[in-house]
C-alpha cells in the first residue's frame, strides 16, 4: 500500500500543469513596435480576386477550447477580405478522423455570412489525420472555387500532430500552384507546420493564439507576394527577430529506488535498486524571422507644439504630454475657436475606395477639429454624415453641445466599405443633410459641408453639386492630391480646395480650414444690387463641348449671388448664327431657376458676332421695359473664343457711356488685339488658356463684378425712360419728360 501511494505522487510531479497563456511565439521589438504591428492589422484589406479556405483542425488534441481560438482567428482573417463572388471567396473544412466540408468557397457573398457561418461551426473531435485532409482537397480541388483561374490560399490551423504523413499530400497541393500558410494553435510542432507551409516557410508559418499578430503575418505575405494589396502605401513590411517555442516531453533518470525482483535459479525474492525515471515537460526555443507590417505612427508627424511630447495609442491615436503653460490644449497649442456662426456638416468617405485607414484618418481629422475649435462659448454647429452607396447622417447638426459627447458619437461611426457614391451623397445632403438643425429665414446660419474623400467617387458629382450649391451651401473639400480635379469640381473653386501629398499631413490642415470657414463669407457680393447679365459665345468656333464648360463656369457664378428681385437679377444671351435672349433679367425670380434656365440655354452654331450681341444688349435686354432697375449697378460679362469679336469695340463702348460696365473674358488662342479694344479703356479683360481652366478665373470674375456693384450710379443711365422720354435729375432722384403723346412715371403710357 505504501508503494503505491508513493507511485502516485511520483505522477502528479511527472505531469505539471502548463499554462495555455504562455507565449510561444514572440516577436522581438520594443513595445511601440509590437504596438504598431497590432494597429496595422486592423487597417489591412484585401479585395483582389482571390479563392481563400480554411482547414480547421478539428481533433482531440486541439480540444475545444483551442478550436474556438481557431475559429476567432478565421473570423479575424475576414474582417480585413471584401468577401463577394467577383473578388475574394472564402470556404472552411474541418478535419479530425475525416475531412468535413463546412461550406465551399460559392456559399456566401458576404463579410457577415462567412462570419456567421463560421462562429456556428462545431467542433468534431476524433484523430488527427492532416494527411488526409490534403489528400482530400488534391481530390476534389477548392470546393466552389474558381478553378485555379485566380490565386488559390490554403490557411490550415492546427496543433501539427498528425497521426499520418502529410509531406507527400503538402507538397502536392503546393505544385498544384496553392500556397499554403500553416498557424499553429496551442502548442504546436513547429517542424510540421513547416512541412505544411509554402515557401519561404518563414513567412508562410503563423500562431493563431496571438491575433493580431498572426493575421498582420498573413496579409504581410499576400501583400508582399503581389496576390493582393492589404495595406496603404505608407506601410511596409519589415523582418523582425522573433522565437517559437515547442512544447516536448523528455524522459530523464532521476536515480534508483529499491525493488524486487524474482530470480531464475532459486524460489527467492531478491531485492535490489532499480533506475527511476521522470517524464518532463519543457519547452524547446527555435529563433526564427518574422515578417510584419509597420504603418507610420500619429506621432511620426510630431504633432506636438510648444515642446510637447507625444505618446502613440495605436494607428492613429496619441496624446501630448504639455509644457505647464500648454497644459489642456490639444497639440500643446494656443486653443484657436470657431467665432464665426456656422452650422456645419463633416460629410465622410466610408467606401472600400478611400479603405479603412483613410476613414479612421478623416474621422481623427474631425475628431481633432472640433476638440481644437470648439468650446462653450463657440457659435459653430457641428454634424457628421458619411457615405458609400447611400448617406447615414450618423450625428445630426447640433445634436451636441459638449465636445466630449460629440467625440464619443463620432468614435462609434462604423466603417462600411462599399461603391463611392459622392454625388448620390451630396444630392441627399442637400435634402435632407442639415434636417431639423436649419434655422428659417434672416435667423438661419450659414451652412457649411466639408467633404473628406481620398477616391474618386464612381457616379457624377457635377449636377448634384451644382443642386446643393444651389439650396445655399458652402462645399468645401479635403483629399489626396489624386482627388483635386474632382474636389475642385464640386466645390466650384479651387480656393475650396485642401489636398495633401501625405496622409500625416491631413492634421496639419486643421489652421486652414479655420480660416476659410471663419474668413469666408458669404459667397459674391450678398448685399449689393446688381442687373448682371451673361453673354456667351455659342458660335461654331467654340463648339458644343466647350459651350458646355461655359455654362457650368456661368452657373457656378451665380451661385456666388443672392438673386431675387430686391438685389441681384440675372439675364443669359447667347450668340452664335443669331442673337437669342435665353432669359431676361426679370424673369426668373430665384436662383434655383436661374440655375435650371441657364442649363437649357442653347447652342447656336454657326458664325457670331459679338457686337450685334451687344448691341441686343443694349437696345432689348437692359431697358426698364425688359426689367431693368433705375439705380442699380449694372454689368455684362462677355464669354467668347474671340472670334467675331471684331466688330464689337463700339457697341461695347456704347454701353459703357449708357452707364454698363462690359468683362470680357477670352478663352483659348484668342484675337488678342480685338478682344483688347473690347475690354475698353479700363482694360477689363480676363485671359484664360482653356475652357477647362475656367473655373481658376472664378474668383478674379466674382471681385471685378463686387466692384462694379460699388461703383456711383447715374440714375439716368441707362435711361429708364420710355418712348424716347428724356431723363432728367432732380434732387437724387430723377423725372421723365415725355413727348409725342406719351405720359406717366416712365413715359409708358399713351395720353
């Protein structure tokens, strides 16, 4: 009896307990390395096409502990693939005694399904039999995949302790063009999952019990092998010292102890000593390479002011240990304000174009820009919305009125991936962006969306930026350098505009963006009278295309006044084989109709002649019968390609002595000398190399009009008499004499 108690404490010393946490691979680094590697994980995607399945070790010597770790780490692989059937597929099979096939790659069109799928799957149990498992997938291929007419991955998870060979069937599978990473879970044989993996073994051997780590690893691999592009530009893939360790169960003699044994020759029990051995479980190092992605840290840009001293908290997050005068501002910086009254709409790219990283990057922007700008005695009210194929106005303006309430709803906006629908999302901003938060009439603050996009959108922004322009927006739009033509599209201007050639650089714009919000007012001249008429070149010479060009850049002008009768009206003529009035000044009231009607004005062809324009200008378009205001500044801005500009130095001239004033704006290899006697003494003459660089020119055009609007006014010129009346002034003010049987206020009635 004794003996036997003896033997089972001996046991229970054999066989100590091993902790499941230990780690038995580990990448050398300091701790903001480690930390780095762990934040690009989460802003690596693949979206190329691509057939992935999973071989799931299902056996007894997983257990099920270790087989939900197995499939956590699967579900981690799927939040970083753009799961549908043209792009990335993904299937699962779970081996143990058999192959089980879970579901083929056909199955499931999207990131939820597969995930779904997979938390449902139950662990089998059984044997070990990994050889079989290949030899399964050499017979039947991917199931529902796509042939081998896209790169094939084989992601097996195990403890590599297979009970059967596994060399032949791995290498088979890896002829066949399959590449094949092997994760180990638990305590894994290393030298196995070798065996499994595809060259270089280094880089195609993973742990699946660290996360992160293991699926930074794979999609380092991928990205690096060209199968597909995981990460941004800025990231890169960097060997890193690293140490496997291997869990093994060694025999070693601990001494002798007393036995007995029987002997051949005689009856007897001879007693004796015999070896007395011990079983221990140890762990075996295996320095290796471990190839990880690295993305730019939030402090590589040293944020921090004044002497500040920035400390990383993942990709993009940091905080600045501040000088005792800094203290509490963000940066360590002089806090700046939003003083100006404005409600304001962050409208963000959440499309698979601008990826994960450039979304968490626009939402830090927004994040830094309100806790940088706003605070209680702040008169700016501030919203998000974001898009892909449809908008979700995830903070409605005005919702908060403290920052720190703000900055949490703006931490949980979801990333959607998805088309780049920009112009479907500016239509609906217009709609119904701002809701409830817009204030009504002389009360209602001006209205501010500022869109942040690094992709170019996928449908047509021209038409519903020119409609959200036209419900009195102001658009402002940040980006990379690859958006800007498109950005400066939308927004009308090219002063709207921030780009930056770095992401990093994004936070740096925050100073400029105050001070076009803060700075800009009210777009043209809001408070002056003005009777402005355009006259554009609709003549052959120009051409329908670049007649085009020329009412975008006419209506983006109109955007920049308040029209209505009571200060700015807006009259179109075009010229070209005749003269047409396509409106007159008084007769569209709004600028929602000013914009639709300058849309429709027609192209002509033909030859034109500029100076008959004019001269239709003065004698049918800017008189008191046709609508225009005794009193009001008045003005004729002239579109043309030069052509059959030669005529027109005199009935430009006979404007300008009637009280107009006359731009001219000359587009392309224009006749410089005529176009030179058009602009009159005053020189009046904007050159622009081509119609598509209109829009640069906006600018200049807008303060050469705001100008004019500010110039003395003749009351009588032109002369609001009718009926060969004669205008006379009288005490600021002015009276008809009329003749020939004519009477009245303006000579327009007959006696």
């Amino acid at each position: 009896m004794p003996s036997f108690l003896l033997l089972g404490a001996v046991c229970v010393f054999m066989f100590p307990t091993v902790s499941l946490s230990f780690p038995l691979q580990e990448v050398h680094g300091s701790r903001e390395t480690i930390g780095r590697i762990s934040a690009a994980s989460k802003v690596m995607q693949c979206s190329a096409a691509v057939d992935i399945l999973f071989l799931l070790d299902g056996s007894h010597s997983v257990g099920k502990r270790s087989f939900e770790r197995s499939k956590h780490f699967a579900i981690a692989v799927c939040d970083a693939l753009d799961i549908s059937p043209e792009r990335v597929r993904v299937g699962a099979v779970q081996f143990s005694s058999t192959p089980h096939l879970e579901f083929p790659l056909d199955s499931f069109s999207t990131r939820q399904e597969v995930k779904a799928k997979l938390k449902r799957t139950i662990f089998k149990g059984g044997s070990t039999e990994t050889g079989l498992a290949l030899k399964y997938l050499l017979r039947r291929g991917f199931p529902g995949g796509r042939n081998a007419t896209v790169p094939q991955i084989l992601i097996v998870v195990t403890d590599g302790k297979s009970q059967g060979h596994l060399a032949l069937p791995a290498n088979q599978l890896k002829d066949r063009g399959v590449t094949v990473f092997a994760v180990g879970v638990q305590f894994p044989r290393w030298e196995e999952l070798h065996t499994l993996a595809s060259e270089p073994r280094e880089q195609h051997v993973l742990f699946a019990e660290q996360v992160a780590d293991a699926t930074n690893g794979l999609f380092s691999t991928l990205g690096s092998t060209a199968v597909c592009t995981v990460a941004p530009p800025d990231c890169r893939v960097e060997p890193h010292p690293c140490e496997r360790r291997m869990l093994e169960t060694v025999r070693e003699r601990d001494g002798s102890a007393l036995c007995w044994r029987g002997s051949s020759q005689t009856n007897a029990v001879l007693a004796s000593r015999c070896p007395f051995y011990s079983r221990r479980r140890v762990f075996l190092s295996h320095p290796a390479t471990c190839y990880r992605t690295i993305c730019p840290g939030p402090c590589d840009s040293e944020p921090c002011q004044n002497g500040g001293t920035c400390v990383p908290g993942g990709l993009d997050e940091y905080h600045c240990i501040c000088p005792l005068a800094f203290g509490g501002e963000a940066n360590c910086a002089p806090k700046p304000s939003l003083e100006c009254r404005i409600d304001l709409l962050f409208l963000l790219d959440s499309s698979a174009g601008t990826t994960l990283e450039g979304f968490l990057r626009a939402k830090t922007f927004v994040k830094r820009f309100v806790e940088t700008m706003l605070d209680e005695d702040s008169r700016a009210r501030v919203g998000v919305a974001h898009y892909s194929w449809e908008l979700v106005v995830a903070v409605p303006v005005g919702e908060y009125q403290d920052v720190p309430g703000l900055v949490r709803s703006i931490d949980g906006i979801p990333f959607r991936g998805g088309a780049t629908l920009t112009g479907g999302a500016l239509r609906q901003v217009a709609e119904r962006g701002f809701g409830s938060a817009t204030r009504a009439g002389q009360d209602r603050a001006r209205r501010v969306v500022i869109l942040l996009t690094e992709a170019r959108s996928q449908d047509e922004v021209a038409g519903p930026a020119r409609h959200a322009r036209a419900q009195e927006l102001l658009l402002l739009g940040m980006g990379s350098e690859a958006t800007r033509a498109e950005l400066e599209e939308i927004t009308g201007s090219p002063e709207h505009v921030m780009v930056y050639a770095d992401p990093p650089d994004l936070l740096h714009q925050i100073p400029e963006l105050q001070r076009k919000l803060c700075s800009q007012q009210r777009a043209g001249c809001q408070a002056q009278s003005l009777d402005l008429v355009f006259m554009l070149d609709a003549s052959a010479s120009v051409g329908p295309e670049n007649f085009a060009q020329m009412q975008g850049f006419v209506r983006s002008c109109a955007l920049r006044f308040d029209v209505n009768p009571d200060v700015t009206q807006v009259g179109l003529v075009v010229y070209g084989s005749r003269v047409q009035t396509a409106f007159g000044l008084d007769t569209h009231p709004t600028q929602a109709a000013v914009l639709r009607a300058m849309s429709q004005a027609p192209y002509l062809g033909g030859t034109g002649s500029a100076g008959t324009a004019l001269l239709h200008i003065h004698d049918k378009v800017m008189t008191v019968q046709r609508g225009a205001r005794p009193g009001v500044p008045k003005a004729v801005v002239v579109l043309t390609g030069g052509w059959g500009s030669e005529d027109a130095a005199v009935p430009a001239q006979k404007l300008r002595n009637n009280g107009i004033s006359v731009l001219v704006v000359g587009v392309g290899p224009i006749l410089r000398e005529a176009l030179q006697r058009l602009a009159g003494p005053r020189d009046a003459l904007i050159h622009v190399a081509a119609y598509g660089d209109l829009r640069y020119h906006q600018d200049v055009l807008i303060d050469w009009l705001c100008k004019e609007a500010k110039r003395p006014v003749n009351l009588c010129k032109p002369s609001p008499c009718m009926n060969k009346g004669t205008c006379v002034l009288q005490n600021g003010s002015y009276r008809c004499v009329c003749h020939d049987g004519w009477e009245g206020p303006h000579c327009g009635n007959r006696k």
